[in-house]
C-alpha cells in the first residue's frame, strides 16, 4: 500500500494512524470537463431522478402533510449563519473571508437528514417500477393514486431490506412502510436506540448486530439474495441513491439563484459535506460539478476514527482497505459516519473531481454543536457538525490548497457552504446530552 503514497501523503497515513487530525488535497484533481469523462452518468440521468420525484409529489403530498406547502417536494432551506462565523473566528482565533451558510438537509421532512435524499428516491423508483410492470400505474397517472389500499396491499408482497448506521434506514423504513412494503432494517452497533425505537414504532423490522456498518450490509444482502420478493437497497453500491442525493445540486442552483449569490469564476463556492460510506456526499458532489464546473469544490469530512473515504482515496484502493487495516478503531460519536470501508463504486467516480478531505476529532464536533445552539439556535446531531470546521480548516492551508487551486485571490467573493446532514429528529433528551458534552 505505502509504495502507492508519495512521501506527503504518507505523513498523513501515519497522524491518521495516531487519530491525529489531518487535511488532504487531491493531488489527482482533474478538470470537471476531464474528470467527469468516465463518470457512468450524466445529467440527463440526474434530471431523470429529478422527473421522478416530480412525479411522487402528489402522493408524498397526500401521505406526509409536513410537505404540503412544498406541494410535495422534499427540499432544504439554505440559510446565512453569519453569528456562528463569527463564533467560529473567536474560538479558533482564525479569521476566514467569504460568507457562510448552511444546507439544512438536518431539517428535511420525512426522515430529518440528507438521507431522505437518496433513501426515499429509491424506494419510489422500485415502488414505480414495480406498478408500471403490473400495468397498474402508467407515467401519465396522478399519482397521489398510490396512496390507495389497493396500492398498499400490492406493495405488501415485497419486502425491502437495507443495512444502515440510522439515517439510511429511517428514511427507507418510513417511506417503504408508508407505501405498505414490509421493511428489514439491519442495523450496526453505533446505530442510536432512538432510531431503532422510531422504526419501530412505524411497523419497521430491526435487526440489531455487535459488529459495524459493513456487517450489518453484508446480512442485509443475504437476506434480499435469498427472497425473489425481497429488494436490497445497497448503500455501498446503489447507482439509485447516488442520482437521488445528485437532484440536490438542481435544487441548489435554484436556491443560490433566487438568494442572488453568484457561482462563477471570481466567486467561488466550497462546500463541506460529512462523509460516511460516500454516497450522498458522493452524489452531491457530482451533481454540483455538472451544474458548477471548476466553480465548486467540494471537501469531505470524516471523524478521526472513522476517515475511511479519505483512506479509500488517499491510497487508490477503495474498497479493498479499511481503516481497521490501519490500526483505527472505528468508533466514533458520529454514528452517521461510523463506517470503517468506503464505498469503492462512489470513491471511483469522484476520485477526480473531488477537491480534498479532513478529518475531525469528536470532541470537536460537541463543541461546535454547542456553539451553533447557543450563536443560531440550530441542533444538528453530532455527525452533522463535521463540515462546519471546515472553512475554518481550509483558510488554515490556505498556503497549500488555496494557492493548489488558485482560490486565494478569490476567497473573499467565495460563499461557503455547510451541509447539515441530521439533526431535527434526535429526541431533546438526546440533544441535551450532547449540548452538554462539552470539554
């Protein structure tokens, strides 16, 4: 493994090996227009899952009424945090130009995390999918139809079944179990007891496992391979949850357009997303290099513990190293980012677009978490808080990675952007204690 490091990168195995926190800029960035050549989509797919969300938003409206006044459409605010920048300036003593803003994903309806991204666009394509093959629903219907008995009692002869740290499998759970598919939620040790008592209290099977994420995938795709009945939403490799995190940049475009903020060569936009297994981050990454080109660059944040994408990356072999390969332990209080072996299928597409990652210490995260209760009145779980040290990090490298993409003249016209992964379900007794879990 080591002979595939140059000597820089090598320093950044052995602090990682330390638990130590470290920032790495992709020396194998390449041109969107180059990087995005081998890419198995493009944004005719990306506007496909887009159509396809369009066509649910009749029946998410009809079954979920938080969504009614988005006419069933499930999207984010993205709002300016202008106190927490300046909380952040003080507690790290550092400076940094550009405004900041935060994606609050934390607050999406149905599930509360990016994960209602993905995880519910895929469901609805299979339930799609699925009725049109049965001639039971045609691309013209309204499909507030769905919502039917009929429907329900159709769905109920298939079961779908994913492997989750928490946030995949609760916006599966409850999506699948309100169109009245039977759901299985393989679930890792780190998963949080809250998460598993809100899926079942929704009719959602929990199987509970000792071991990490990738086990608890690994016996989610045994179940689905010996049930013809049975569909496995496979977050280490689905080309459908990919697209659907990929509509996220659409949306953005839009928002960035109706809040006048530019996104051109001189105002450049950065944007730091949490990263577990690498799919949503994954996805919104590559949907914001086709809508912004070499305008946006996108770093990934992983706990100390858990920096598995980074390694995947760092290193060239994907899926084939994890971070127990290097001595790390892969246990984290960002639950959401408890994944020690990344996504090989997402590390392979955004190796050459992606700008960089860092890692962040937890303690570090329960820190900011409070500080972003007390400056904007937000509560993020812990995990959602990775990206939020991250313009702080950059602008500390910015003698090597602002100057490796020629964004130091540009910084002060740049927009940062946090993105919010969960938070807004997390019970108050659970955010008090990490509120209160500060050094």
């Amino acid at each position: 493994m080591e002979s595939l490091l140059n000597a820089e990168s090598l320093v950044l195995l052995e602090k990682m090996k330390l638990l130590e926190e470290v920032f790495w800029f992709n020396p194998g960035i390449q041109t969107t227009h180059n990087g995005l050549k081998g890419s198995p989509f493009t944004l005719v797919d990306v506007q496909d899952a887009d159509e396809r969300l369009k066509r649910f938003a009749p029946y998410i409206a009809k079954v979920f009424p938080e969504t009614k006044s988005s006419n069933g459409i499930i999207e984010s605010n993205l709002i300016k945090i202008p106190a927490m920048k300046q909380k952040l300036v003080e507690i790290y003593n550092q400076a940094f130009l550009g405004d900041l803003w935060l994606k609050c994903d934390s607050h999406l309806p149905i599930a509360g995390s990016i994960k209602a991204r993905g995880g519910i666009y895929e469901v609805l394509k299979y339930a799609e999918d699925l009725a049109i093959e049965q001639k039971l629903l045609t691309l013209k219907d309204d499909y507030s139809i769905l919502a039917s008995e009929e429907f329900r009692r159709f769905f109920s002869q298939y079961t779908i079944a994913v492997g989750s740290t928490g946030n995949l499998g609760l916006s599966i759970g409850i999506m699948s179990a309100k169109l009245g598919f039977k759901v299985s939620v393989h679930m890792s040790a780190d998963a949080k007891q809250w998460k598993k008592d809100l899926l079942r209290s929704k009719g959602v099977r929990v199987i509970e496992y000792e071991a990490d994420y990738s086990k608890a995938v690994e016996e989610g795709r045994k179940q689905a391979e010996s049930d013809p009945l049975c569909y496995f939403v496979d977050d280490e490799n689905s080309p459908h949850l990919f697209l659907g995190y990929a509509v996220a940049a659409l949306r953005l475009q839009k928002q960035l357009k109706e809040l006048g903020i530019k996104v051109d060569e001189n105002h450049p936009l950065l944007v730091y997303l949490p990263c577990g297994v690498g799919g949503a981050p994954g996805g919104i990454t590559f949907g914001l290099k086709l809508i912004f080109q070499d305008h946006v660059h996108c770093f990934f944040a992983e706990p100390t513990h858990s920096p598995c994408m980074l390694l995947g990356l760092m290193t060239g072999l994907h899926e084939k190293i994890s971070v127990q390969d290097i001595g790390v332990d892969n246990i984290t209080a960002a639950d959401g980012l408890a994944v020690g072996r990344p996504s090989g299928f997402v590390g392979k597409i955004i190796q050459p677009i992606l700008s960089g990652a860092y890692t962040v210490r937890d303690q570090e995260l329960f820190t900011l978490l409070k500080n972003l209760v007390d400056t904007e009145e937000i509560k993020l779980e812990p995990s959602s808080l990775a990206g939020m040290i991250g313009p702080i990090r950059l602008w500390q490298e910015r003698n090597g990675g602002l100057r490796k993409y020629s964004l130091l003249e540009k910084i002060n016209h740049a927009s940062h952007i946090v993105w919010a992964t969960g938070g807004s379900m997390v019970p108050d007794e659970i955010m008090k204690q990490y509120y209160d879990n500060v050094e």
